[in-house]
C-alpha cells in the first residue's frame, strides 16, 4: 500500500485532528516513520485513540500497520521528499548538462580497459549475439547494441521481452554469447533469464553495476556508476554512462578488425547515399 497516496487522497475527508496527523507526516514523514506513537501524538495535539481512527480510515489495520506502512514510504529516499533541492527554472538546463557531464567523467574514468578488451574476445569468439534489456534505457540500450554491432558484421539480435527472453535464452549454448543491459542490475525478469542462459553454457557481457545480482551472473562486467542526483524531475543522467559503454565496445570491436570494418562501413554509406543522398559527413543510418 502507499500510505502518502492514501493520505493524500483522503485529505478533504479528515476531521480536525485527523487533518494535523495527516500534515504532520506528509510534511515530515522521516520523523513520522521513526517516531513512536505517543511522539506522534504529542507532535499532531491528538489522543492515541484519534490516532487509532486516522490508521484505519486511511487503510491500516491498526496503529501497528500504521508505523510499518510509514516506515516503508519513508525507505525510498530522501531526494523524493525533499522540496528545497528544485532548482530556478531558468537554471536546470544547465544542470541536466552539467549531471551530463559528470556522469560521462565518473563512467570514463571508472572504465578497466582489460575489461572491454575481454568483451571483444568473447564476441569475436561467438557464432551469435544476443543483447537482452528491459526497462526505458537498458531496452533502448539493448536496440543501440544491436545497431552498432550489426554495421560490423557482427549476427546480433535485441530482446526486450521477459517471456521472449527465457525463450531465447533456452536455446543458447557455448558458441552464443549474450550482453545484457541494465542500469540497475536487479530486474527479477532479466536475472532468471540470464542464469538460465548460463546454465547452457552461454557467455554473458553485462553493462551493469558491479557487486550486483546481474555483475554476479556475467563472465566480463563493463562496470557503470548508479549515483542519481537531488534532482529527481529529469531523466536519469546515468543512461549516459550506458551508452558510452557501448560506444566504446563499438570502437574497440571495429579497431579489432580495422579492414573488414572500414569496408563495411563504406558499403553502408553507399546504400545509403544511394537512397537518400546528403553530404558526407552524415550520420551512418543513425
């Protein structure tokens, strides 16, 4: 249940007392959480027997569930509560750029080079690729794979669906190998996925967090950075750091095969001029 819904929606409801407890923790809900019932009282100038009243009117079987509803609205995080953290209007243009920056700087310099040079021997190794991702980035990020590695002659295939990637993944063996993608590296779906790919004997790529469930589970891990900013309006900045990942990994899977690469990359651009034309410098189908 989420108890600051509940609480919310229920405002125009409350009586006068039942109006403060409910201020009370909508306005500071790491006291409300950790307070014990007669600080809550004293704090809202309520009875104990009110407080019973407010716990079942907004959902709670009594004040015990009360305390546990509260204490886990508060576990998601400081930065949602916090109002003073919004910058100026005219300013958070800047700040997108700057979070930008920083995450690009932190991903770079957090990068192992032996790393990504294991992740080109085990692609290069394999008969067939696939890239599994779920979720807003990592989904769009499992897609980018697929068009950056299809360019170099590499047989990829993206998986963005839970049931299609258990599928998959029971069908691969020692000669596939699988990059999966994701920000966090705890999406359920994509871990049983990935472990049942393993025990075929697939070798897995994962552009995650590392010390998590997924970096546990991967024979190479290109190690990302989950910090978030106050900042909770804007999209994630740390899907930058993914894509740079994959940028990189492109790179160096073109530079290990220079010749092939070059030539393949010239016939894109032909078929492509060939059919919408433009100068030179445009992007590659991008």
């Amino acid at each position: 249940m989420d108890i600051l819904y509940q609480i919310r929606v229920r405002q125009d409801t409350f009586s006068a007392a039942e109006a403060r407890i409910a201020q009370l923790i909508l306005s500071d809900i790491g006291f409300a959480a950790s307070a014990s019932l007669d600080e809550l009282a004293v704090r809202a100038d309520v009875s104990s027997a009110t407080l019973s009243r407010f716990a079942r009117s907004v959902g709670c079987r009594d004040l015990r569930d009360l305390r546990l509803q509260l204490a886990q609205a508060s576990g998601v995080g400081k930065r949602f509560f916090d109002t003073g953290s919004r910058p100026e209007q005219s300013a958070f243009f800047r700040q997108i750029v700057s979070d930008i920056e920083s995450t690009l700087h932190e991903h770079l310099a957090g990068f192992n080079g032996g790393h990504f040079a294991d992740a080109v021997k085990l692609l290069g190794e394999a008969d067939m690729i696939h890239a599994f991702g779920m979720g807003g980035c990592s989904s769009v990020c499992c897609d980018e794979l697929q068009v950056r590695l299809v360019r170099l002659g590499y047989p990829i295939a993206a998986c963005r669906d839970g049931v299609m990637m258990r599928v998959t993944a029971a069908t691969l063996g020692p000669q596939h190998a699988l990059i999966v993608c994701s920000l966090t590296g705890l999406t359920p779906e994509l871990i049983k996925a990935v472990q049942l790919a393993r025990n075929y004997g697939a070798k897995v790529i994962a552009i995650t967090r590392p010390d998590t469930p997924l970096a546990d589970l991967a024979d190479v891990v290109l190690a990302l950075q989950g910090v978030e900013t106050s900042f909770i309006y804007k999209p994630t900045a740390a899907r930058y750091g993914m894509l740079l990942a994959i940028d990189v990994l492109a790179t160096e899977l073109a530079l290990s095969m220079p010749e092939a690469s070059q030539e393949r990359l010239r016939r894109i651009k032909l078929a492509l001029d060939d059919y919408r034309g433009g100068d030179d410098g445009l992007p590659l189908g991008d």
